[in-house]
C-alpha cells in the first residue's frame, strides 16, 4: 500500500532505483542537491538542477514543467552521498506565479520503476515560499528511507541554497534560473529515456528515406541504431530488416530519435489571486501500472509465451514502447532471413541447371531429366525449410502481438481499442505516438504499430495522389482527397489527445473550404485554435503569425533573452493543417510554408500538408526539398517505407477511425472540457 506521508513522517524504500514524480498544475523547476553524513552539500557539483541534469545516481528535468519524473539510482550514488534532498521552486521572470501559496498545492510521489507509488506527500501549507524542500532521501544504518520535508522559502532558490550550505548559492541560482528561461523559449523535449544494460531501446540516429524522398535524408526523429540484442519472442539469425542488418534503423517515422524523451510541454501560468483549492488536479484515483511481468515458464520444446512490457524501462509505457520495437526489429531479420534463404536457394538450383546443360551427354536421355529434377527438389527442400522457420516465427510474433495489442496506452493504441473508451487527458507528454501500422508481404496477418517520438521532429505530408499507392487506383482524385483529409483529422485529433491541456493547438488552413466535412469533429468540438483559415487572406494571416512565432523564439534563444518573448506568446506545440496546398497559395505564402516546414519544429511549430504532388508540379524543383522535409503518410495502404539496408519495402497502414465509431468525437470533446477547464 501507498503510504500518505505528513511533513517529519518516514517511510522505508524497498527497492533502489526509484522515480520521483512531481505534479504541480503550473510549471515548476525541479531539482536536487546531494549531501554528506553531517548534511554538507560540497559544492556545485552536488546539485542537479535544468543546467546540470545528470549526476552519479540522479537525474533531474532541463526545464519546468507541470509534470516531473526525477530518476534516482541509489545503488549508484556515490558512498560519500547520504542524503538526497529533492527541491521544487517556481520560475522567476517568466511571468508565472511568485508564491506557492497562488497554485494548487504540489504532489510528490516516490514510485518503483513499475509506476506503483511507495510513498506520496502533498505539500500544504505553503504561502509566500516560492521554493521548497520538498522530499528527502537517506541512508539510515545501510539502509534507505524517506522523508516529508515541506520546508519554503519566501527568498526562493538562493535562500533555499545557501540554507543547504552552498557558499555560491546566488551564483547558482542564476544558473538555474537562466537555464530554465532558455527551456521555455524552446519548448522542446527532455533528455534521451534512461536505458539499462541490454535494453532493446536504440542509442544512435540515422534517418530513413521513402522511395519518393530521393537524396540525403533530413536528420531528426526517425531510427536509431540498435544493439545486437535479439529480441525473446523471434528469430535473431540471419540478415537484418529495417533498421536492422545486425545493427539498423527503422523504416522511417518509426521509434526515435536522438535528444528526444518524455518530454513536458512548457504552458503558460495564472495569475495570483482567488482562494486555492489545495486537492491536487493532476492525481486522479486510478490504480498504479501492474508490477513488471513475467512470463510462464515454457514447456521443454515450446518458445516461452509472450507477455506484455516484458522490454526493459524504467516505466511500464516505455517498456512496451521498446517492446514494440524490439518486435519491429524481429519481423524484419525474420523476413530478411527467409528471403535470404529464397535467394540462395534459387541461385543453387539456376547453378545446377546450368552445369546440367552445358554438359552435352545430360541434354539428352534420361539422365538430364533426372538432374532438373534433383536440382528442382532442393530448392523445394530449401524454401520450404526456410518457411517452415519463418512461419514459425510469425506465429510467436503473432501471439505477443495478441498480448502487446489490448496493453498499450492510447498513445500507441489504434482507434478501435477500448482503452479510448476510458480515455481521460492525460498530464504529462507520452515517449511516441503511433501514426499507423507496418507490415511485409511475408506477414499479410501480422502489424507492427508505428511509432514516432514526441514533440515531432519532422512535418507530416497526408498525400492525396495516386502515388503508387495499392489501393489509390480505385479511388477517384475526389475520394482521394476526402481520405487523406479524414486522415489528418484522425492524426490531429490523436496528437491533441495526447497532450495535456493547453500545450498543443491546431490551426487549420482550408483555402477553399473543400475540407469542411472532413474538419467537423475538430470543428464543432472546439479545439481548434480558431475558425479555419479560408481564402488568401485567410492563408497570409495564419501562416505570417506562426513564422513570426517562429522568428521569435529562434531569436530569443539565440540572444539567451527567453524572458523578453511577448507575455501573449502561446508557448503550446503549434500545428498547422494546410488543406489542397497548393491551391489557394502565392510565391509569398509557399516560401512561408517552406520556412515552416525547416524552422519550425525546433521551436514547437509543425506542419501537416495534405496535397497532391502533382499539383505543385508548376513549381518544378523549387518545392523537392519541401517534399523531402516531410513524412510521407497515405490515406490508403502503400508500400512506400523503405529501408537502404536489406530492401525491405513496409506497407504502411493508415491509422483511420473505424466507420460508424464515436471514439473521435468522444475523445475531442474530453479535450474541449479540459481546454475550456485550464482557460479558466
């Protein structure tokens, strides 16, 4: 059971790596300051703070946020360290709440790495402190325990610091305070996800390029180079797939990128005043995630039966998530393997043959029959050998699918599954978000979600042409275009599913208002940032506000002046859903468009183009690097992901609605209800 700790009361740790998760409402700076047996902090080497994240056994956030989750390794604190003191405070200069007393009263929580709470304190009490001591952590007679601390101060993190001994503690108080203004001027995602020894989760980049995306890929988001660890429900011989060949990438869009995790968007803060309700508003009574899993043991001979979040991760979303991949990784070497084997086998049997025919006694008779029909048998032998061992890894991947499928959280969850029946906002940013499913014409029966890290790194491009597409044939251009514009609907309504409250909005440009039946959920729900934009006017407003974001921000960061951004800015992720482009579009407003696509996601702007290439085909090569800028998804399955490696060409599954099904308008209008709730 929780224990629900008042301030001086302890409770014991059972286990040495901890998170400690924080939730506040408002942006708040969390760090930590390690100390000796008599409580000295030596110096600034012992704090980690958004300027100084990591240190031997901790790690903190680089930027304030509502929601934090701090990683403790007590095991692998130094032996000098015997307390960790966990400190909250407000930023300064940002235009947020001065005092604790004006926001709801923070929850802390120490949880194990499988999300389930040891310990929790909710900090009351607090009036003009705008920093506070919030939890500590120590080594009591080689154990360790925590504490409820609760001690402010209403001279913020230099009071705080140099009551803890730091004789540079105004110094460092500017640090921190520096590093957290250049945080939300960014407004971009935390560090990389903690990965343990073996973990299947990929350390290195390097991009994948649709076959329609010639030259050198753009750096960002997609595929990371995984270790050599084969995954425990496939087949780890052979050549590698995508994002594999031994060491690889996924097709590209897939699981991650480098310098991306978990982020916590940076939302814009209330102002002081009214009574406070100190019932915390992020913790909502829902039971903590199951504790790790663990398979059955398997029968002698039988592969061991597949279990949910059996990936290592230091929380349950991010095992499933290295799970995922490590399954992506494993239908890739299977398939490479069995074609591989195809390969060798047709190349044996063509050998033999020739060697039969150049000999002139075996073309004639009885005896030359009898060779091509030996040659022709081995190769039978040798594929159905090689199907025989992939069909059987198919058939594992298949049930840990089963297993995976029902246990994902929305954000890696198709449509038609029930967990969006149950569907609440969430308060913190998930690790991905899938965007569809990928699958190999050797396993017609087998998907492997799509997954892309959050924030995005790249725009998306919903492309409503033929374009090779399988089943585009049977479509006519207006059926098309109705599809690809459901499809950006349905991505834009789960990127603002996954996000908490006011930190992400969406604007839409629909020159021509032919996607008015299509924007409907987004529309009469309310969560658009405002009307759709229409006509040429309509089209220069938008797009000359959002690069003027832009310019801003980019500025801002340049100059280290996060501070001097207009206090109007809306620090939330942007969208932009540009319908029909390019009707509707100057030479002005296409090299805007252009300029988004390259500068904005590096500072929360990003774009969704649903177009037809052809139908920019009058601007020749002018717009090829736009094109290559972006993600290219289909309306309809295409087999346009691929990867340089072994040839692998992944069909790609959009992720649509079901017909018939409310899930979006049930979803969008929870997103409504907490929207208009944080306006307030």
């Amino acid at each position: 059971m929780t224990a629900e700790l008042v301030r001086g009361q302890n409770h014991p740790l059972p286990e040495a790596r901890i998170e400690i998760r924080v939730s506040a409402g408002k942006p708040i700076v969390a760090g930590a300051t390690l100390s000796d047996e008599q409580g000295a902090v030596h110096g600034v080497e012992w704090v980690a703070h958004p300027g100084s994240p990591t240190l031997p056994g901790i790690e903190v956030s680089k930027q304030a946020a509502a929601d934090h989750r701090l990683a403790c390794d007590l095991d692998a604190l130094p032996e000098s360290v015997h307390r960790v003191s966990v400190l909250l405070a407000l930023p300064s200069g940002v235009g947020g709440p001065v005092r604790f007393g004006a926001v709801a009263a923070p929850f802390v929580a120490v949880t194990g790495l499988d999300g389930s709470e040891v310990a929790s304190y909710t900090i009351t009490g607090l009036d003009a402190e705008s920093a506070v001591v919030a939890l500590e952590l120590y080594r009591r007679q080689g154990a360790w325990k925590v504490r409820a601390i609760g001690q402010g101060y209403a001279g913020g993190l230099a009071e705080l610091l140099t009551d803890q001994g730091l004789p540079q503690a105004h110094q460092l108080a500017g640090t921190i305070n520096e590093a957290v203004a250049q945080g939300l001027a960014r407004s971009v995602a935390a560090p990389p996800p903690r990965t343990a020894d073996g973990d299947r989760s990929r350390q290195a980049a390097t991009p994948v390029r649709g076959q329609d995306q010639g030259g050198t890929a753009p750096q960002g988001v997609h595929g990371q180079v995984p270790p050599q660890h084969g995954h425990p429900g496939g087949q780890t011989s052979g050549s590698a797939g995508p994002g594999t060949t031994g060491h690889g990438t996924p097709p590209s869009g897939y699981p991650s990128g480098p310098g991306q995790a978990d982020p916590s968007a940076v939302t814009p803060s209330a102002g002081v005043g009214g009574p406070v309700n100190y019932s915390h508003p992020g913790r909502q009574p829902a039971a903590p995630p199951p504790p790790p899993p663990t398979a059955p043991p398997a029968q002698p001979g039988q592969p061991a039966q597949p279990v949910a979040g059996d990936a290592t991760g230091w929380s349950m979303e991010e095992r499933l998530y290295n799970q995922v991949w490590g399954m992506f990784e494993d239908l890739a070497r299977s398939a490479a393997a069995y074609r591989s084997a195809v390969d060798f086998a047709e190349s044996r049997m063509e050998q033999e043959l020739d060697k039969v025919l150049s000999d002139p006694r075996s073309r004639i008779g009885g005896q030359g029959d009898a060779a091509r029909e030996a040659a022709r048998a081995k190769h039978s032998q040798l594929v159905d050998r090689a199907r025989e061992s992939l069909d059987r890894d198919l058939a594992q991947l298949t049930a840990e699918s089963e297993v995976v499928e029902p246990a994902l959280p929305p954000a890696f969850a198709r449509w038609d599954n029930p967990v969006w029946q149950g569907y609440r906002v969430p308060m913190e940013v998930p690790m991905a978000l899938r965007l569809g499913d990928l699958h190999l014409p050797e396993s017609a029966g087998l998907s492997i979600p799509m997954l892309v890290r959050l924030p995005l790194e790249r725009g998306l491009w919903i492309d409503s042409g033929r374009a090779g597409s399988v089943d585009a044939s049977i479509a006519d251009s207006d059926e098309r275009r109705r599809l690809a514009m459901e499809t950006a609907v349905a991505h834009a309504a789960r990127l603002l599913a996954v996000y908490p409250a006011g930190d992400y909005a969406v604007h839409v440009i629909d020159p021509g208002g032919s996607g008015a039946t299509a924007l409907a959920p987004l529309t009469s729900t309310g969560v658009l940032a405002a009307p759709p934009a229409v006509g040429a006017a309509g089209v220069n407003e938008v797009l000359a506000g959002l690069t003027q974001r832009v310019d801003l921000v980019q500025m801002a960061i340049r100059g280290g002046a996060a501070d001097s951004l207009p206090p109007d800015l809306d620090t939330a992720e942007q969208l932009v859903i540009v319908n029909d482009f390019p009707h509707g579009f100057d030479d002005r407003a296409v090299t805007q468009l252009r300029y988004l696509a390259d500068e904005g996601p590096a500072v929360g702007v990003h774009l969704m183009l649903v177009a037809d290439r052809e139908d920019a085909s009058a601007y020749g090569p002018l717009l090829d690097p736009l094109w290559r800028s972006l993600l290219r998804l289909t309306p309809v399955p295409d087999d346009h992901l691929a990867d340089p490696w072994v040839g692998h060409a992944w069909t790609y599954d959009p992720s649509r609605v079901p017909n018939g099904s409310q899930v979006l308008q049930h979803v969008l209008t929870q997103v409504a209800a907490a929207r208009r709730s944080w306006n307030r």
